[in-house]
C-alpha cells in the first residue's frame, strides 16, 4: 500500500495560451527593434488594412506583419519580389504558435545608406554656413518674371502653370528645362540654376519636381545643386516632392514650399489682390489729394485777406527808395571827397620826391640783353651735348640690339639666361625679340664652341 506524501506539490501546469505569451515577451525583451533586410515574397493587403507577407532571403524566411497604424505612414506600397529593408520587433504569434515579426517602418533596400548620406552632406553644408538664415533673400514684393528649372514632360511643371495662370498671368515665365532624375540629372539641374543666374532675365527662379522616393528624388541631394542655389543671383524657391519630402536643395533655397503648387503660389502675389491693393492706393491717394487741395484753398483764402493793395504798396516802397537813395549819396559822397583830397597830397609829395629812374632803366636793358644772349649761349650747347648723349644711349638701347637678330633668353621665373649651364633639357624658356616674344621648349643643351 503506498501512502501519500502531503508535502509534495504538483509543478504547475500552462496553458499553450500561457505559454506562448511567455515566449513572445521573451523575445520581444531579447531583440530590441532592429532593421532587417530581405525579399517580399506572399505579400497580402488585407481589407482592414494590415499587411502580411514573408521576408526571405537566399537560406532563410521569416512571416511579417505591418498593421494598418503602420502601413498607412509607407511611402509605398511594396510589391512581390522588392528588396525591402524593415525596423521590426521580434515576437510570436499566440494563436498559431508561430514566430514572426512585427513591422513599425519599411523602405526600400539601399536607403539607410542614402538616408545616412543625406544626414552627412547636410551636416557638412551647415558646419560651412550654407543653410544660414543670414543667406536668405527675401522675396521681391512684385514678380514680373518667374523662371522654373525642371523636367519639361513632369507633372510638376504643368501644376506650376495651372497656378500661375490661375493666380498671375501678368507674369512671364522662363523654362530652364533640366532632367529631374537619372544619371547626370545634378549637374544638369545645377547647369540650368547657372544659367538662369547668368542671364538675370527673372525675379526668382522656382526648383521643382513632383514626389517620389528618396531615390527618385537624390538628384536634389547632391552638394552640387546646393551650391548652385545658393551661388544663383535671385531668390530661389525650392518646391520638390511632396509635404513630408526634405532634400539638401529645401535647406539651401531661399524659401521652401511644401509642393511646386505652394512654391507657385508664393513666387507671385495673385492678379486681384494686386489690383485690389492698388483700388485702396488709388482711394487713399485720391484723399490726399483732396486733403492737399482742401488745405491750399484755405491758405489762399488766409493770404488773400492779408494782401494789401499793389498801387498802395509800391507808393510805400517808392518812399522808402528815395530816403534810402538820399541817404546812401551821402554816405558815398564824403568818403570819396576826404579820399581824393587826400590822394591829390600824396601825388604832390610823391611828385617832389620820385627819383630819376632813366639811367637805371638803361642799365637793366642791357643786362637783359647779355643775359639772354649767355643763356642761348648755354641752351646750345647743353642741347648738343643732350643730342650726343641720346645718339650714345640708342647704340646702348637693348631694343637696337635685338633688332640686329639678337634675342634675350628668360627661364620661367624670368632670370636672364647668360650660358648653356643655366638651362635644362625639356624646360619651358622665354625668347625676348625685336618684335615680342615667343616660349619654346628646350631639346638639347651644347657648350660653348671653342
């Protein structure tokens, strides 16, 4: 007969629910969100909006889901057979005991690194100052000329003119059409902001293309558009992509706009409000005016009342004439009788005193003639001894010697050559002749001849 133990305890029994939810926390503590990279393979869009589908590579798969709190921030919608990258959470499935993970984002293969890329170039272009607000230019109040750089068949484009048309068709528009995407589209986008910058036939150039994904959109992220934005003559409004879309060119423009419509939209103040503003200028000057007119009136009316006659002012300035006419006799007249009496003494004294100044005056004729005739004298000679000394100069002139065939040999550096020595094989020489100059380059070198 075998007797029972009471201190002995049955191990606790779980349920598959149990244990399953303990395996799911267990892997959900021990993989942290990762990023994981893979092939879409059974990709299903369920009416509620989830996505299921199986991320696989060359030995392994594994099941995925992205609910539909997830799924609806994708840029895309990925498609049987993409390469796919996914930050997701490791877990389990409780129903089927199946393990599985959990999808938060998805992006296409190779984005990280373009993502990365993107971070490093606009780290580098803010540390140079290129994003400073300091750099913006304002937009000019009026636009009478917008230039658009562009694709000519994007969608983009014809949006922009449908804006345009809509809000300001004063204004004219200049395409500088470029590829929006592919190989070289960069360089030819940044071509095209140089052209428009060099003609300066617009008020402010528009950069624009519709959305699409990073890829699509890494024209704009390359550091050659952003310096032909921030080097461009006028304004620049970047409007690429759509409203979530940000590329190096929105950080380097003058001014973002969310879409080419929203970069249309604040190029060009519209038609009517234009016109609305200048109704009010119109009604306000027109008040001036009345003002201004309404205050001169007054004026005149003030002045009109305090303006005597005309016969009865000039009787009064007549007056005032002839005493100012009288007094101003006197005060010349007796001046200029004390100054005359006064003059006509000095010429008597002056008169009884002035020396006999003949002889001395023949005596400065005299010397002027000596000295006139000693200084032709000497200007004579000086000029043949100048006229000896020229011809001696002109045989010393180098400009004569090169004439005779002669030439003057330079290096690089312009040090004047004198013999073989100085130069060496294959050197670029300059040759100095009467009639300019030449730069040859140097086969051989031979000594002098004995």
């Amino acid at each position: 007969m075998i007797e029972s133990d009471s201190s002995y305890t049955a191990p606790p029994v779980l349920t598959v629910t149990a244990l399953n939810a303990q395996v799911a926390r267990l892997l959900e503590r021990s993989f942290p969100l990762t990023w994981i990279g893979g092939e879409i393979s059974n990709f299903t869009r369920a009416s509620s909006g989830h996505w299921y589908f199986t991320l696989k590579d060359d030995a392994a798969q594994v099941r995925a889901v992205m609910f539909r709190g997830k799924s609806q921030y994708a840029n895309f919608i990925p498609r049987e057979g993409d390469k796919v990258e996914v930050r997701a959470l490791v877990t389990l499935y409780g129903a089927r005991g199946d393990y599985q993970i959990n999808v938060e984002s998805i992006r296409r293969a190779g984005v990280g690194a373009l993502y990365e890329a993107f971070l490093r170039l606009k780290d580098k272009l803010g540390a140079q100052g290129l994003f400073d607000t300091e750099r913006k230019r304002a937009l000019p109040l009026f636009t009478r000329a917008i230039g658009i750089v562009t694709s000519p068949q994007a969608a983009a484009l014809r949006d922009i003119l449908s804006a345009l048309k809509r809000r300001a068709p004063h204004v004219r528009i200049v395409l500088y059409p470029a590829p929006v995407q592919g190989q070289g589209a960069a360089e030819r986008i940044a071509g095209a902001i140089a052209t428009a910058s060099r003609r300066a036939e617009v008020d402010v150039l528009l950069v624009c293309r519709g959305g699409g994904s990073i890829e699509d959109l890494w024209s704009f992220n390359e550091e050659v558009v952003a310096w032909a934005i921030a080097d461009c003559s006028m304004p620049v409004i970047a409007g690429i992509g759509h409203e979530t879309d940000f590329t190096i060119a929105d950080f380097s423009a003058d001014m973002r706009a969310a879409t080419p419509t929203a970069a249309a939209e604040l190029a060009a103040t519209p038609h009517a409000d234009w016109l609305a503003s200048l109704a009010a200028d119109a009604t306000d000057l027109r008040r001036a005016m009345q003002r201004a007119l309404g205050a001169a009136n007054q004026d005149l009316d003030n002045w009109s009342r305090r303006l005597l006659s005309p016969s009865a002012q000039i009787g009064h300035q007549r007056l005032k004439l002839v005493a100012l006419s009288t007094a101003l006799t006197h005060a010349v007249r007796a001046p200029v009788n004390r100054h005359s009496y006064a003059l006509a003494q000095l010429r008597a004294r002056w008169s009884t005193e002035r020396p006999d100044v003949r002889a001395a005056r023949s005596d400065i004729a005299t010397w002027q003639h000596r000295l006139g005739s000693s200084l032709g004298h000497q200007l004579q000679r000086r000029r043949h001894a100048l006229d000896a000394l020229a011809a001696q100069l002109e045989l010393l002139n180098p400009q004569r010697t090169l004439e005779r065939g002669y030439a003057i040999v330079r290096d690089a550096s312009g040090k004047v050559l004198r013999s073989p020595g100085q130069i060496r094989v294959h050197e670029a020489i300059q040759v100095r002749l009467a009639e300019g100059s030449a730069q040859v380059g140097v086969a051989s070198v031979q000594g002098a001849l004995e």
